[in-house]
C-alpha cells in the first residue's frame, strides 16, 4: 500500500466536520415547515422514530464502512464486495450534482450580504429576487442570459470552497470550528430578534401546536424519512468519505449519536426563528398567522430565506442592514461546510481510486464544480435547480441508502461489521442495529421508493409548470447516466489495473 492516509487532527474535528456537513440550509429553510405542514409538534415522533431507526443506523453503516475500509464510499463498497462499488459512485456523482446548485443557492446569499449594505429589495422583495437576481424568464426552456453577478459569486464560492478543502483534513479541521460555529451564533441572534417582535409567538404556536391525527397518515411518516436522510447528509458518500480518516479502532456510535442529535437540536431550534418571522409577517400584513401561505408568503425553501425573510428584514423597527448582513452571512456559512463536505467526498473517492494527489484532484473538482453550476446562474437556473433538485433527492440518496442497507445487510458480513463496531463503539449497537439495518430500513426506504414513483408517474412534478422533457433531461435522465456513469466508474478500476499490469 502506498503513502500514509491522512488523519483528523482530532475527534473534535471529525465529529465537528459531520455536524457541519449535516447542519446545512436544509435545517433552516426544510425541517421547519415540513414539522409544521406534516403535524407541527407531534412531527417530532415520527421524526424521532425515523431518526432512531433509519437515520442513525445508516449514519453508522457509512461512517462504519468508511473507517473500517479506510475508504470513501466507493473503494469501501468495493472491499466489501467488488460488485457494490457503482452504488458508492452513484452516491458520489449525485452529491457532485447537488453541489452545482447548493453553491449556486450560497452565490444568492453572497449578493444579498452586499445588497444588505443599501436593504436594495426593501419594498419589493419578490420581484427582485425573481427579476433583479435570478434574472428569470417564463420557463425552463427559456434560457436567457447569464447573471454575471452570480457567476462572480458563484467564482468566489468556489474559490471560498478550494481554501477550505485544499489540504484536506488539515485544513477542513481548522476551518469546521468557524464553519460550525459561527452559523449557530448567529442563528441565536436572529432567534432572539425574531421572538422579541411581534406576533412571534403566533407563528411558533402555529410552528409548534400538534396535530395529533397527523400521525396516522402514511405521508407523514414518508416526509419524516426523507428529512432525515436529507438532513444527515447520508446518502452522499460524506460520511464514509469523512470517516475513512479515523483510525480503524476508534469510536462511531458515539460520534454518530452526537452528530445526529445535534443536527437534530439545530433544526428544531431553527424552526423557532423561521415560525416567529412568519409570525410578525402576518401581523405587519393583517392577516391571521394560518394564513400567511395564502396572502403570497413563502415559509419553505428558497422564498422563505430570500423573500420572507429579506422582507422581514427590511421591516424591522431598526438595524435592518446589519440583519440583513448578518442573516445572509449565516446562510453561505450554513452552506459551506456542507457544500466542501459534498466536494470532500467526490475527492478522496477519485483520490482513493486514480491514486492522483488530493490538491490535484481538489483543483479539477473545484473547477468542474463552478463550470457545472453556470446553467444555473441563467435565467432559467432558479426552474433548473428545483427540478435537479428534486430527482437527486427522491432518486439520489434513497435509492443509495436502500442499496447500502439490502447489499450490506443481505450479501456481506453485516454481523462482522456489527461486532467490529461494538469492540470499539462507546454505545452498543448489538442485534438491534443488524435488525434496522437488513429489514426496517430498507423495508421503509423500499416502501417511499414505490409510492413516490407511482406518485410521480400520476402526477408529473411541477403541477404542468414544468414541459415534460425538461423532466427528462434534469431528472429521469440525468439520474439514468449517473447510474450508467457509476457502472462505468466502477469499472475503471480494472482498465487502471490491466494497463499497469501490461506494462
Ligand atoms: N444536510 C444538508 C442540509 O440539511 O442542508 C444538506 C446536505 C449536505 C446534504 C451534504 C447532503 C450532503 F452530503
């Protein structure tokens, strides 16, 4: 074998690069308004129960296959089983895909940090985030021009980006402790502004007040699946990516529970700011707080950050440019450590496989990853993205977790694994971990699979909003030559071999 892996500083560092992977946009601007359209507070059981069966168990099996092989996902599969290697290439090559855009969304927040300076949208929010930034035109099939403004930001993210990964472990371990921090100092901030205005605590009753009926319905449930996945960045090859640089006899219960709980802490807590913000929307605009969906208000997604919020901002009785600053500031740090969490995980897989220096393949990742965010910095980027976005999460991780589960736990030596994990494991995973892992998870995963394709297949996304082949290219096909690339991928290995051998 050749030269030394490279090594976390510390397990601080590694459980606190996880947790910055994990804490991500998704915390602020998904968990809230899923918990409160899918039961409000009585969202957190089924939450607590996929995070308890699904979420945790599988973080384990990555961060176990990672640490264990010494490996991102796809040299770790491939030790496990030559055949399982595509799945890890499959997990990469969408994470690469989310990357495009995930760096497009920070792009937006970095012109709105300089927009702040003069509250530019105040007035007219809506319309210039649609016109002013994105730039949008009527449809997915009308490209327009490109946004140079956001290809400057979306350069400068990326530059952003390559500091942060550019010497590996070294650098990513000095950086996490700002990345992870400073987000949540900040969300502090903007919890405490925005529960102190009023009619906040409308919109957190409103966030908060269970719907006890909500548990009985198979949708909820489903939704608090797909949350925890998304939010724990399983799925990705990120886990197993991070954790291929622990020593193989180290802890991974432990540091999976803490990565997982904290994650966890963080959204709820999130959904505090976000309700109480919706909260005094409804009383600035006279509108009953249940009601501010329909008076136009986004609390989800994109429109919550970049028009509610932003709106709000321009509201508030003082220092609204330091809000503004300070909130836009905590979306692209939110964003960071996932987005190079993301890179990281394509890098030390090609690393592992092409033998190539990790700086070397750090600079072409980086590179591709600006070229491959441009279609989404035109005018048609803000349709493009919701729809890559959608396929790569129904048909990215899902899919990547129930194959992990059903290969691992089915066709390998999960109870190896299980023991290996337990003679070092701070918690002990014992038979219950094997029974989430072989029939639970992939049982669950298996059942979303299904309806969600049905679902699909009734009821194209987009309501009609979006022609049919838009869907083709930036979601059926794109998810069939990611897999197609995967199998390639997986193969190369074999061609790298024989060449040197014939040699
Ligand atoms: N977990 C991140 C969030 O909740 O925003 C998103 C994400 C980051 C997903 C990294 C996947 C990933 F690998």
């Amino acid at each position: 074998m050749g030269a030394k892996r490279e090594r976390w500083d510390s397990r601080a560092v590694f459980i606190l690069a996880a947790i910055g992977s994990a804490i991500g946009l998704g915390n602020v601007w998904r968990f809230p308004y899923i918990a409160f359209k899918n039961g409000g507070g009585a969202f957190l059981i089924p939450y607590f129960f996929a995070l308890l069966t699904a979420g945790i168990p599988v973080l384990i099996l990555e961060m176990a296959i990672g640490q264990q092989f010494q490996a991102a996902a796809p040299g770790a599969l491939r030790k496990a089983k030559k055949w399982f290697e595509f799945v890890g290439w499959y997990a990469i090559l969408v994470a690469l895909c989310i990357v495009f855009y995930y760096c497009v969304i920070m792009a937006w927040s970095l012109n709105y940090i300089v927009h702040s300076f003069t509250l530019a949208w105040a007035g007219r929010e809506a319309d210039f985030f649609y016109n002013d930034v994105l730039h949008l035109t009527d449809g997915p099939a009308h490209l327009g021009g490109i946004s140079w403004q956001l290809l400057i930001s979306l350069a400068i993210t990326w530059i952003g980006i390559f500091l942060c990964v550019r010497k590996g472990t070294e650098s990513v371990g000095k950086v996490v402790w700002v990345s992870v921090n400073l987000p949540l100092l900040l969300l502090i901030i903007m919890f405490l502004r925005g529960v102190t205005l009023p009619g906040a605590m409308d919109g957190i009753r409103m966030y908060l007040t269970p719907d006890w009926s909500a548990l009985l319905k198979p949708s909820v449930w489903g939704a608090a699946y797909g949350q925890i996945f998304f939010t724990l960045s399983v799925g990705f090859g990120v886990m197993s990516a991070y954790a291929s640089f622990r020593p193989r006899k180290s802890d991974i219960t432990n540091n999976s529970f803490i990565t997982g709980l904290s994650n966890s802490g963080v959204e709820f807590f999130a959904g505090f700011a976000v309700f109480a913000v919706a909260g005094y929307m409804a009383t600035i605009m006279q509108v009953p707080v249940t009601g501010v969906e329909e008076a136009g208000l986004k609390i989800s997604g994109p429109g919550l950050a970049f028009i509610t919020y932003a709106s709000a901002i321009a509201k508030l009785p003082a220092l609204q440019q330091l809000f503004g600053v300070l909130f836009f500031v905590m979306l692209f740090s939110l964003g960071i450590d996932s987005a190079f969490s993301l890179t990281e995980a394509a890098s030390v897989a090609l690393a592992d496989k092409l033998k190539f220096n990790r700086l070397k393949v750090n600079i072409v990742l980086c590179i591709i990853g600006f070229f491959g965010g441009i279609i989404f910095t035109s005018g048609a980027g803000f349709y493009w993205l919701d729809i890559v976005d959608n396929w790569m999460n129904q048909w990215g991780l899902v899919i990547v977790s129930f194959l992990e589960c059903v290969f691992l736990g089915w066709f390998f030596n999960i109870k190896w694994l299980q023991e290996t994990i337990d003679k070092y494991g701070e918690i002990k995973t014992g038979k219950l971990w094997i029974v989430m892992i072989k029939y639970v998870t992939p049982i669950i995963l298996g059942i979303i699979i299904v309806t969600t394709f049905i679902q699909e297949v009734q009821h194209p996304y987009g309501g009609g909003a979006y022609p049919m082949w838009t869907l083709w290219v930036g979601g059926w096909g794109l998810v069939i030559f990611l897999f197609a690339l995967s199998i390639f991928l997986s193969n190369l290995k074999e061609r790298v071999k024989s060449e040197v051998v014939k040699k």
